[in-house]
C-alpha cells in the first residue's frame, strides 16, 4: 500500500496564483521528500525534510512538515506555466523511498 | 552528460515473450532502484541494489529478475510477458542506502504488452 495520501489529486489554477498540496503518512520517518513529474518524464528532486525540521524554502517552493499528524504540505508561491506537472512526496525510511499517489497541477497560462 | 538512462523508452511486446530493459548511472552512487509506475501513477519501488548486491525484493513476481553487473549498472529482464506488466518502470540511484539524500531517476521506460 502507499505510504502518502496526497490531497487534492488535481489542482488548476492561473499563471501567478499559488498552489497547495498535501501529503499525509502512515509511519515515522526519517524524513520527506517531493519530487515533480513533467509529462513523460522521469521523477526530479524537489526538497527533503529531515523529521526534525517544520519548514523548508527553496526558491518559490516552501515544504512543511508536522510529525505529530504526519503530514506535509507543498507550496508553490507565483506559479508559472512550467510549473504544470505531477508532484509526489515520497516518505524515506527502510532503504527506500515510498511515493504517495501524487497531485496533478495544471497552471493555466 | 546523463546521470541515470535507461534504454529503450519505449518497448512494445507481445504476450508471453521476455524483455530486458538497461539501465546506467554515471554518479558514482551506491544504491540503484527499479520502480514500477502503473496507468494511475502510482509508484511503487521494485528492488532495489547496493554495490551490486540484492537489498530489498519488494513481493516481485519472480518473472522479474534484476541484474547488477556492477555498481554503475542495473538490469531488469522480465520472463512471459503479461499484460498487467505493462506500466512505465524507472531506474533510479543514489549516493548511499538508507536514504537521507535525493534520489535521481532516469527518463522511463514504457513497456506495452499487447
């Protein structure tokens, strides 16, 4: 079964406006990973967050992370019409990174 | 300059034949993975190697067998073809086993079993 639920499945927006997706989890970990899928592609690295850290910048992403009710949030503030792709968090723990089922962004130029 | 390729990116077989797909990493990392992503995206890790030796087997049919030749490579030959193989499967590495660092994937390979 996957380790992370994330909500919403789907999300359109406008060029500028900012997008917000979820990842809830099961187990402790080690820490939390997101990574973004053009159409076609392969997985490419976004952010890791250790399970001591609550919040991480980069760029226009923030990440955050609450342990006590296994969650994490992506933020992508001012979105560009690049920024349309399938992004995953993925829980590290046990040699292996567990993905959740994604959240497909659309940003309407 | 590729860090992770994985060939062919499109493979389309029929029923019952046997397959490989290659996969190289030229990153000096450790630990290579064999993902599998299904037609809802969902992905789910396969195997994965560390310095060529076999760490997680993840309730794979035994259809599928990987092979590390070495550290650089991870092979996936897949036996009798069926028609629920057919997904996207990534290879992906990374410097060290146990995580705590980002993971590279390569482009995909989409299999077809028709």
């Amino acid at each position: 079964s996957q380790q992370g639920e994330e909500d919403p499945q789907a999300l359109s927006i406008q060029e500028g406006e900012n997008a917000t997706m979820n990842c809830s989890y099961k187990t402790s970990i080690n820490n939390l990973q997101w990574y973004r899928q053009n159409s076609g592609r392969g997985l490419v690295h976004l952010i890791l967050i250790r399970s001591n850290e609550r919040e991480k910048h980069s760029g226009r992403l923030r990440v955050t992370l609450d342990t006590s009710k296994k969650s994490s949030s992506l933020l992508i503030t001012a979105s560009r019409a690049a920024d349309t792709a399938s992004y995953f968090c993925a829980t590290d723990g046990g040699g292996k990174l567990t993905f959740g089922g994604g959240t497909r962004v659309l940003v309407k130029p | 300059d590729t860090a992770v390729s994985q060939t062919p990116k499109y493979l389309v077989t029929q029923m019952g034949n046997d397959k490989s797909i290659k996969c190289e990493q030229n990153l000096g990392h450790d630990t290579m993975y064999w993902y599998k992503q299904d037609s809802k995206k969902f992905l789910k890790i396969m195997f994965s190697y560390n310095n060529k030796e076999l760490i997680i087997n993840e309730t794979v049919p035994n259809r599928f067998s990987p092979k590390s030749p070495d550290k650089a490579h991870l092979n996936l030959h897949i036996n009798s073809l069926e028609l629920g193989d057919s997904a996207v499967y990534f290879c992906a590495s990374s410097p060290i086993l146990g995580g705590g660092t980002e993971a590279f994937f390569g482009q995909g390979t989409r299999l077809t079993v028709v």
